[in-house]
C-alpha cells in the first residue's frame, strides 16, 4: 500500500480527498498545517505528499523547500495545490521540486489519475 501525506486546511477539502484517495486504497495521513506536516514527516514516510499553497503560518512553498533542503528525507513526489493560477507559482513550485502543480477548482477524479501515474 502505497502512504499519501495530504496536508490541507479546508477540513471539508481534505475529508472528501482522504475518503476518496482511501477508496482508491491509499493509506492516507491528514495535515492541516505545513508544521503539522513537518513533524510527522519522519515517523509516517510518505510516497507522495500532497499540499495546498496557501496555509496558515507556513505556506506549502517553504514546507517544499524545507523538505527538499533536509537530506534525511528521500526525494518524494510532491503535488501543489493551489488557487493561484499563474505561471510565476508554478515556475516557483517546480524551481522548488514539485512534482506537479494543480489549480483548484480541480477534478477529483484527474487528481486521482495523476496520483496513480506519480505512485
């Protein structure tokens, strides 16, 4: 089974795409901070790690940079999503080394494509 980290503060956002990704038969950790996110990085080793840009405190650009900087994290995919539907993000969000990047309003259905094309 393959471990998703989804971190993302619309709680309504993250049950419907845990539930979904779930059924899919992923085994998935919710976050809804980047700090969160952070903390249980180590004990739970994602495969892919999903994150909204736009978090409280820390956005999901410094999460990604934080995560990519540490060498004891292996290079696990990562997919930004995000309202912010420019080129200067998403030239950003690959700089940084995600995977992929995702504008909202998105098709649950083409996240989970892409999900099992990265996994």
């Amino acid at each position: 089974m393959k471990h998703i980290l989804l971190v993302e503060d619309e709680e309504m956002l993250v049950d419907v795409l845990a539930t979904v990704l779930q059924e899919e038969g992923f085994v998935v950790r919710k976050s809804t901070s980047a700090e969160e996110a952070l903390k249980v990085l180590p004990g739970f080793r994602p495969d892919l790690i999903i994150s909204d840009i736009r978090l409280p405190a820390m956005d999901g650009f410094s999460m990604l940079e934080n995560i990519r900087s540490d060498k004891k994290n292996p290079p696990v995919p990562f997919i930004c999503l995000t309202a912010l539907d420019d080129s200067v993000s998403e030239q950003r969000a690959k700089t940084l080394g995600a995977t992929a990047y995702v504008t909202k309003p998105f098709d649950i259905d083409d996240l989970v494509k892409l999900v099992k094309r990265i996994l």
